[in-house]
C-alpha cells in the first residue's frame, strides 16, 4: 500500500543510505508473491484505504504472515504506518466485518463512531541512542488521519507519548507500538523527511550499529522540515 506520499520514506532511506555509501538495494512484494525471511534488513508498509487493506490483509496472511514473523524474529527493523500499522496488529474491526493483521503487535483497531482523527501530531519517544537525546532528537512529527482507533493490549508499548494530535485513539495519550524493533505508527505526510533523526535510527539499527557510527550528514534542510512540522504541530 502506498497513499499519503509515504514511498517518500523509501527515498530518505535511499539517499541517506546513498550519501553515506552504505549500499541499498529496494524490491517490493505485490499480492500473491512470496516474502523472504531472511533476505532484508527492513521490511516497510505503507498506508491506504479500507478497499487496499482488505486485499493486503488476504495477501499476508496466506502469502507473507509466516515470513514478517521469522523475520521478527530476527530481530529486525519491521515499520507499518496507518494502514500498515493496523494491519501488523491482530484485527480492524469495521462494523461487521474483520479485518485480521498478522500478529506482530498487540494492538486492535475498531471504526468507532465519532470524527476521523486528523491533523498535526508531535510526539515524544524514547529508542534509545538517539532517541534519548534531548531536544529535536527526541520528538517525531507527521500527519494523522485515520478513523480508527487503536488499542494497546499488554504485550505492546506504545511508541511515543502524544505532545499534540490525537495519537491511537484520540484519549490515551499514545501514539504508535512497539515491540522490539517493530514498529507501528499512524505518523505520515510522510514520516521520514520531517523526522531525519529517526531516518537515521532505523538505518543504524537494520545495520546493527549505534547511531553515533554513522556519518554525520549536512542537514540543514532537513532540520528545518522538521521545525516547520513541529511548528505545525503547535510545537
């Protein structure tokens, strides 16, 4: 799934990874294609619509739910957003109709009644390495807009407190999941370009090295994206 611009994550990736002649290399995984375990080091998806999800959702469970979980497995970097996230929990719930996920985060998503959750959203994490730093290092920024609310269930922690937005569900005050080094947030726009730093800590953590082992990069537009979406944001 690709909407809300997110194929621009990919890009950061690619060219932070480019810049720093670490070498990347991007395949994708259409509907009926087989997913490898063990030959990637991040695996990405990305958001869309109800219509979308319903095929993904058949997608992996028949074709790619067993792989994303020995991969998991591995220990390495999994990132669903929107869509994505909602389908790396257990299931969407749409009135009637459930959507199942496959399982990798303890979280369910109901449609509820009441307004889309949509707007600016800043929240604070804590990854460790980078994202103990204080200041920008601390803080992810993006766009919300989903009309599902998602609900942590004991086994998942949430990615980040809410600062500003609505976050899972518009009450909590948290946005996101995590377990281990997978990670599920509804933060696009997209993500990455507003979010440089944690570009960086999930290029550093697919590579198993320390933040501080990549080389330091001329950021300067990049900080200031992330400035203006905090500005944005009410930040």
């Amino acid at each position: 799934m690709n909407i809300y611009a997110d194929r621009g994550n990919l890009l950061v990736l690619e060219h932070r990874c480019a810049w720093r002649g670490i070498g990347f290399e991007l395949s994708s995984s259409g509907l009926g294609e087989p997913l490898s375990p063990d030959a990637y080091d991040l695996y990405y998806l990305g958001g869309g619509q109800d219509r979308d999800q319903r095929l993904c959702a058949e997608d992996l469970i028949e074709f790619k739910r067993d792989s994303l979980h020995a991969a998991a497995a591995r220990d390495v970097v999994i990132l669903g957003v929107c869509g994505g996230y909602q389908l790396l929990g257990h299931s969407y719930t749409l009135g009637e109709d459930e959507i199942p996920g496959v399982n990798l985060l303890d979280v369910r998503t109901a449609r509820e009644d009441g307004p889309r959750l949509i707007g600016n959203v800043a929240i604070e994490v804590s990854l460790g390495d980078a994202g103990d730093a204080e200041g920008d290092d601390s803080i992810l920024v993006g766009f919300e807009n989903h009309g599902g609310r998602t609900y942590l269930g004991p086994e998942a922690d949430a990615l980040g407190r809410v600062l500003k937005g609505h976050g899972n569900d518009g009450r909590s005050g948290f946005e996101g999941a995590r377990a281990g080094n997978t990670i599920g947030t509804y933060l696009h726009g997209p993500l990455l370009p507003k979010n440089a730093w944690f570009a960086d800590w999930l290029i550093a953590t697919s590579l198993r090295i320390e933040v501080s082992g990549l080389a330091a990069l001329d950021d300067g537009l990049e900080t200031a994206a992330h400035l203006s979406a905090r500005h944005a944001a009410g930040l």
